[in-house]
C-alpha cells in the first residue's frame, strides 16, 4: 500500500509522494511542471498530475491511502518550491 500526502491551500492541491514512486510507476516523464519539488519529494498537481500515478497505480493492482493535511489559510509554502523537472 502506497501513502499519499494531500496539502492544498484556498486555491489548489497536492499530493506529496517520493520521487522513486513515479519512476516505480513509470510516469516520471509524463508529470507536468504545474507539480512541485523539493528533496526526495515531488508534490503532484491534484487535477492533472496526481491522477497519472492514482492510474498507474490502480493498473498495478497496488491500493494506496490518503492522508489529508489541514488547509492551510493562505498560500502554501509548496508554491515557493521548485517546479517539477525529470530527475537526470
């Protein structure tokens, strides 16, 4: 079972994953930059990028749970980070 990480602020989402879940599942290259970095963590775009890995995850037959984080009541630190870019 897979953990996903949801912050999100007023305005928008994220689900924050390891960056290896996305080369697991190999939609790495199929993230957007609307998605977010920083470390080992990628924070994926809730309408757009997060449902690639729920899809790639779902076609493995592997189940994953949701751990909502409370809103915060302005913007989110996540938008300060950098965007998403394939790992060299």
């Amino acid at each position: 079972m897979e953990r996903l990480d949801f912050y999100s602020d007023p305005a928008h989402g994220w689900y924050r994953v390891r960056r290896e879940l996305l080369v697991k599942y190999g939609i790495a290259e199929k993230v957007s930059n609307c998605s977010y970095q920083r470390g080992t963590y990628v924070y994926l775009e809730e309408d757009c990028d997060a449902p690639l890995l729920v899809r790639a995850m779902a076609d493995a037959g592997v189940d994953y749970r949701v751990v909502n984080h409370p809103t915060t009541n302005g913007e989110s630190h996540i938008r300060s980070m950098e965007y998403y870019q394939v790992a060299a």
